[in-house]
C-alpha cells in the first residue's frame, strides 16, 4: 500500500491547483466555481494536517453564494438551484467555526421540509414522514435526509426534532435484506437494488444513534460491494461510513481507495471525488466525529 501521508499530501496539492482566482473549486479542471466541490475542499482541508489559512478564500468564496433566506445556490451560474446543499454548507461552516453563516443555514434547514404523501401498497414506504428533498416542494430522498441529520448533528443538535425525525425516515427507507436504493426500498413489493453511495450516506447520519443490529445488513452489503468496487468515490464514501460503523474490513478498504487514487486524473478528474477521497485517508473525521 502507497505511504498514505504522502499520498494525501501529494493529492491535497492537486486539488488545492483547481481552485479558481475567486476562491471555490470547480467539479473539474478549469470549469466555474462552484459550491459542492467546494465544500468537499474544505472538508478535505480541515480532515489533514494543512494550514487553515488556505482554507479561508474558499471559506469567504462559499458565504457569496449564500441567499437571504440562509440557503445556498449550486453556483452563481444557477442561483435557483441547490438548495439541498445548504445541508453540507452548514456542516462545513460548523466545522470550520464559522457559527453565523452556519446558524442562519441551519434555520433555513428547520423550515426546508419535504412534502408528505398518503401511504400505499405501491412503495411500502411512511409517506407521513418529514425528511429533507433536493429542491423545495419535492418528497424526501436518502442523500439530502442523510446530510440534514449530519448538519444538525455537527452543530450539536442531534436531538433535534427534524434530526429525529430524519432519523427515522432513513431506518424506515432501510431495504429489509440491507442498503438503500434512493429513495424507496420496495416497489410493488419487490425489493429494490441498494446502491454504495446511497447506503453509506445513510449508515453514516445513522451509525451510532439506533441498536447496532439494525444496521448489520445495510453494513454487511457495503462491505462486499467494497470488495469488488473499482471507484474511488464509492471507496471513500464506504470507508468513511464503515469506520464510523467500526467495520472490521476498514484497513482493506483503505488500501483499496489508496491504490486507486490514480484513477481520478484527466478527464476523469472531479473535485468532488478527489475531496471525498482525501476525507476518507485524511487524519481525522469531519463529516462525523
């Protein structure tokens, strides 16, 4: 296995290379600034042993994009889009101790709400139940429920009534034989396919907060998809939730992200993934603590 500390600070400077003049980060090489890759940046940043100077430019760039409301827009190229990443953006806030921008994020998270449906045999879901959407006026999805938990935790509010709720609608969304597809677990009562991102969003707004045993099948299944899964991205989302999960098959899988750091260059090159990959090898956790 590739000497990890120097593997993260010979990635860390290639990442740092993609920011733009402003101060974001863009999804790929010269492309515009924009808010998801970085806020994974920063996270990157704050999760190794870098000076936090550099990460104030990025920091200052993220409070331009915010809206009246407390939300945050995907870019300033679509300033009507995004609002599920207001989530992450006070988590990052939260993190790097910036406690104004987080706390009016975190309001606007109170009021952001998905709409609720009637229960049916169709989907086998709680339709009752109040997560967080991708826009406004949408149903819930596991990924922005998942970073609405991780947000209010962040800012020590796990007991919060949207967290618990939150909570509550990922276990409830829990495929029976383990994982999470996006947004349901069965449709016309078949079982639907759980995928590794989805699944590790989940157990990590989960691990720790519910009985251990209910968990076991959604962590069984993202250790064998581990196994034979060749994305860095998949990788780091796995590692960072299964360590989280104390999973025995963490040194594997960091090996495993390890060696295919190489993978994410040229055109396969995303700021996203390269920022969750450093997160997940970085010498600390900062999604969850």
């Amino acid at each position: 296995m590739p000497n990890v500390t120097e593997l993260w600070k010979s990635h860390w400077g290639r990442l740092l290379a993609l920011r733009r003049p402003e101060g974001g980060f863009p999804y790929f090489e010269n492309g515009p600034a924009s808010v998801e890759p970085t806020i994974h940046a920063v996270l990157a940043g704050l999760s190794g042993t870098v000076d936090p100077t550099e990460l104030v430019a990025s920091l200052d760039w993220l409070a331009t994009v915010v809206k009246s409301d407390g939300s945050v827009t995907g870019s300033p190229a679509a300033p009507v889009e995004g609002a599920w990443l207001t989530a992450p953006y006070a988590l990052v806030m939260t993190k790097a101790g910036r406690t104004a921008q987080a706390a009016a994020a975190l309001a606007f998270l109170e009021r952001f709400a998905s709409i609720t449906v009637q229960n049916t045999n169709q989907s086998e879901l709680d339709g009752s139940l109040v997560g967080w959407p991708w826009t406004d006026g949408a149903f819930s999805w596991v990924e922005p429920t998942a970073w609405g938990v991780l947000a209010f935790e962040a800012a020590g509010k796990r007991d919060a009534p949207r967290a618990v709720e939150g909570r509550s609608l990922l276990l409830d969304r829990q495929i029976p034989s383990g994982g999470w597809n996006y947004g349901s677990k069965k449709s016309f009562g078949k079982e639907l396919i759980p995928f590794p991102d989805t699944t590790a969003y989940a157990l990590m707004a989960l691990a720790g907060h519910v009985p251990a045993e209910t968990l076991q099948n959604s962590i069984g299944f993202l250790e064998r998809d581990a196994e034979a899964q060749e994305s860095p991205y998949s990788l780091a989302l796995s590692l960072l939730a299964l360590d989280l999960c104390e999973s025995g098959a963490i040194s594997h899988i960091r090996s495993r992200l390890a060696e295919r750091f190489d993978l994410m260059t040229g055109e396969r090159l995303n700021a996203v993934h390269l920022g969750l990959a450093l997160q997940a090898l970085g010498n600390r956790r900062v999604i969850r603590e």
